[in-house]
C-alpha cells in the first residue's frame, strides 16, 4: 500500500497541520434580545442562557461579551407597544434605538451593532409586515422597513439586517439610507430565509408568532434551492454587501451553493430551535455540548459560511471551546 491516509491523523500535532478548516472568533455575530424599562435581565424559557435585557444591563452584558472577545452583536427589540402599522418599529424613541445610542457612547467604535430589521414583534398580528385582507403588502411594508432601517441608521447602527423577505427591500433600504446620507451604514440581507419551525424559541423569546396563518407567502419554501439563488442574487443586484442563509445546520447544501455562486460575504444564522435542541439534550446528559457545538461549527465553516451567527458564541468564549 503506498497511500495511507490515516499518516496525516496520527497526532494532534499533524492533525492540526493538514487542518482544511478553521474557525476564528472574528466570524462570530451573538444576537441580543433588549426590552424597556431598566434593570431587566430575565432568562428565555425556551433559551437557555439567553436573556431578555434592558438596556442598561445590555450594556453590563456587552461589556462581558467584549472581554472574551465577541464584537459584533445583532439587537432585536422585544415588548413595545405593538399596532396595525407597526410605527413602533421606526420610532427614533424605540428600544433598538435606546441600545444602540447607549452601546455607542459606552463602548464606541469597539462595537460593530448590527440590527435586525422587520416588523413582527411590532405588529399586533405578528406578521412581518402590513396586512390587508390577510396578505402581507410587500410595497407598503418596504417603506415600513426603510423607516426602520434609517432610524437605526441614525442612532448609529453599523449595519442593518432586514429579516422580512419582502421583494425589492434591499433596494429600498438602500434608497433610503443614501438619500439621508447614510451611504456607509451596511445591509446584511437575510437573502435565503426559509418558513421553518426552527424559529420556535425565537418567537416566544421575541413575542413575534403570528396569531393567524403563517409565514409561507413571503419566507422561502424548504423545497426550492434553485429559487434560492435567484433570490440571493436579486439581493446582490440590489445593493446587499453580505447575503445570509437562515436556519443554517438544515441548511448546509444552500450555505455552500450560495458560497460557490457569490463574490459576496456569506453569513448563515444559527437559529434559536438549533441552539435549544442542542441546550436540551446537553442538559439532559444526552450529548457532550462542547463536541457538538463546534462539530456545528465546524459544518459551517466548511460549507463556507464566512460569518456564524449564533447564540453559542458566549458558551464557546466563555468555556474556552476553541
Ligand atoms: C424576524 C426574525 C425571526 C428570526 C430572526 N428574525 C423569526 C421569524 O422570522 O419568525 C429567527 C431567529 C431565530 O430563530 O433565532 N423576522
Ligand atoms: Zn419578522
């Protein structure tokens, strides 16, 4: 026999060597969850290690993140007054706005705040968008989205990621933010964002379900990876600077195609019923959860994501994963 295979796995020293894939903590984005009032830090049930913050312990918060080396957050707002138009969402008095103004002068520019743009948590009805006669209205809701975005922008967001899946948002994001000179705030679009029951824990966590019908006419079909790329390429024609794959670990044949079809960034968002799943079986003794957190990882990586968005992040700095 003249190949062996297994002379590179003999050591950890070789193995190290011919590694093919490795993981930095610069890829990490960690998603925070920030709600009014004050002196708000309360663990999500169904997210175990993960909290509801206001925004003066968000900042306590942070400043830990930070020290381990997590740079890069992605703010949610939770709990505001919800409407048919969803105006809360694009209030300059919001809770996202509150953080971002109140992360900025904390901690300046060793912060990178991105923000999650959509209107669910916002709506009465839970729709990511404005809703007439049960539809979602795709031009009216990206005006709604624009608003939001702008009023981010203005807080001092670095960049905005618009979750909603209306067509021609990026466009309209863009437009907006260039016209109020904002030209350098950047757009993470979720480009590939599939209607998946992956979302579960998130929606309790963000109090966003939907109280009728779900969110198949605008988020993706689960059977459809060749409508993916038109959609991921529509993005980039748009004005995008980083296209995201979402949920990402049932998601690893996109992640790659969409790498191989693409000049751009690739993020993939880990999301909050693949992290649970994860918590859940490790909390029962089930499965050893740092092995399997950085196998995830690792999957990632390889299928050619450049940026992980997950709730791990703290676990995997804090524990010394990696
Ligand atoms: C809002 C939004 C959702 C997630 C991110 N932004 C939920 C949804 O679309 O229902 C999911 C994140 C997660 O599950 O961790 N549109
Ligand atoms: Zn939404």
């Amino acid at each position: 026999m003249l190949i062996r295979p297994r002379r590179l796995r003999k050591s950890p020293i070789v193995r190290e060597l011919v590694a093919e894939t490795r993981l930095s903590k610069d890829m990490f984005i960690y998603p925070y969850f920030v709600v009014p009032g004050s002196n708000i830090s309360h663990g999500i049930d169904a997210m175990p290690g993960i909290s509801h913050f206001s925004v003066d312990t968000l900042l306590k918060d942070v400043e830990k993140s930070l020290k381990l080396g997590i740079n890069k957050v992605l703010l949610f707002g939770v709990g505001e007054e919800k409407s048919e138009d969803a105006s809360s969402a694009y209030s300059n008095k919001s809770v996202v706005v509150n953080a971002i103004s109140g992360l900025k002068k904390e901690f300046g520019d060793d912060l990178y705040i991105v923000t999650d743009v959509c209107t669910c948590a916002y709506t009465t009805h839970g729709h990511c968008g404005i809703l007439h006669d049960d539809y979602v209205q795709n031009d009216a809701t990206v005006e709604v989205l624009a608003k939001m975005a702008l009023s981010h922008a203005e807080a001092g967001a670095d960049m905005v990621a618009p979750s909603d899946m209306m067509d021609g948002r990026i466009l309209g994001i863009r437009e907006k933010l260039d016209s109020q000179g904002f030209e350098n705030t950047s757009i993470m679009s979720y480009s590939i964002k599939f209607a998946s029951a992956y979302y579960g824990p998130f929606r309790e966590a963000a109090d966003s379900a939907p109280g009728k019908g779900d969110r198949k006419a605008y988020q993706m079909d689960f059977r459809n990876p060749n409508e993916t790329m038109r959609e991921a390429f529509l993005d980039e024609e748009e004005g995008a600077d980083i296209l995201m794959v979402k949920p990402a670990l049932a998601y690893l044949d996109i992640i790659h195609r969409l790498k191989e079809n693409t000049n751009l960034p690739v993020a993939c968002y880990n999301v909050s019923g693949e992290y649970s799943m994860v918590k859940a079986a490790a909390n029962n003794g089930w499965i050893d959860e740092q092995k399997v957190v950085m196998e995830n990882m690792y999957a990632f990586s390889r299928a050619g994501a450049n940026i992980i968005i997950t709730y791990h992040a703290r676990d995997i700095l804090e524990k010394g994963w990696m």
